[in-house]
C-alpha cells in the first residue's frame, strides 16, 4: 500500500492569517493594500480570488524581520 500523506500548502490566505493574527480578514486586506492605512513592509499578495493569498515564506520572513 501507499502512504500517500497531504502536504501542506505553501500558501496563506486571508482568513489564515486573520485567524493566526486575531484580526478580522478586512484588516489583513488593509495592511496589503496601497491606503493611508496599510503596514509598512507588509507583503504584498501573490493571488488574489475571493481572498487574497500570501507565500507562507513571505509571511514567515515578515514575521521576523524582513521588509517587503
């Protein structure tokens, strides 16, 4: 038999990182976004769909340290 395992996705979308930042997804869409309001360094998407989607490395990199 094979042991086929699910990998794990090399993306983040909006609602992950509102759920992982306790924020609602309309604040991760600000802090992406080109407003008076965005964060500075933020990474910018690479996707965007219903919601927006983020490299996992990117937000990983932000998260320690690295601007975008």
């Amino acid at each position: 038999m094979s042991d086929i395992r699910k990998q794990e996705s090399p993306w983040f979308k909006t609602s992950d990182l509102a759920d992982r930042y306790d924020v609602k997804p309309h604040t991760i869409r600000v802090w992406a976004g080109n407003g008076k309001q965005k964060r500075e360094g933020f990474p910018k998407p690479k996707f965007k769909s219903k919601e927006l989607i983020f490299l996992k490395q990117d937000i990983f990199d932000w998260e320690n340290g690295k601007r975008f």
